[in-house]
C-alpha cells in the first residue's frame, strides 16, 4: 500500500524518524493498526490514524497521520513550549498547512500563547 505518514511532533526527529522506518518494514497488508501497534513497542501512548476520505486531495496516496499523544503535552508542560506543523485540506480539496507554536506564560502566569502561521506551498 502506497502510504504518505505525517508525524507530530514534527520536531521530534527521533520519533518521525522510528515512525518512519516502521511504515516501511510494515508486512501487508499495512494498516493504521499495525503501524500503531509498531510504533507502541517505543512509544506506549503512540496513536495512528487515516485521513478522511473526505479530507484527501487528489488519488495521491493515503495519508496515515502518527501521534506521540501524551508526550507531546509531557514535552509542553516539561519544556514549556511546543511546536509542530499540521496539515488538511480546505473545502474544495487544495491543500494547506500550518505551523504552531505554543509558548507557556508568555503573556503572563498561566496566560499561554498561541501563534499560528501558514506555510506558503503548504
């Protein structure tokens, strides 16, 4: 199966890298469920799933989209920030992607700031 994964965090490295290399030696027939239970061995709270038929753009290959989940909240609260990319579809099919950046108490104790910004190409 012809298979485009999205990663998030992005700026993981290693878990988009492990993520990556699992899709890759999955036995057919591949499936959400079976890169989740890969990625799962290293990453316990880990969670994959399809894209929507109806968010798809094109007969591209489908889009399976990989989740650190707990982590990446454990890396807000840890780090205090946390910045990834997230891509959809609008209405009509074109494609779009953005970038986010979540900065705790920047405006203050328990005011967190949220910026949101377009990737041009995206």
């Amino acid at each position: 199966m012809d298979v485009r994964l999205r990663a998030f965090p992005s700026r993981d490295r290693e878990f988009v890298a492990f993520a990556q290399a699992a899709v890759a030696v999955l036995p057919e027939p591949a499936t959400p469920a079976t890169l989740q239970q890969a990625l799962r061995v290293r990453y316990p709270a880990a969670v994959v799933t399809q894209q929507a038929e109806l968010a798809r753009h094109g007969s591209g290959p489908v889009v399976w989209y990989a989740y650190r989940t707990a982590a990446a909240w454990g890396e807000f609260k840890a780090n205090g920030s946390l910045a990834s990319t997230l891509r959809f579809n609008y209405a009509d099919g074109r494609p779009r992607e953005l970038a986010y950046d979540l900065v705790a108490n920047a405006d203050g104790p328990g005011r967190h700031r949220l910026t949101v910004r377009v990737i041009e190409g995206g």
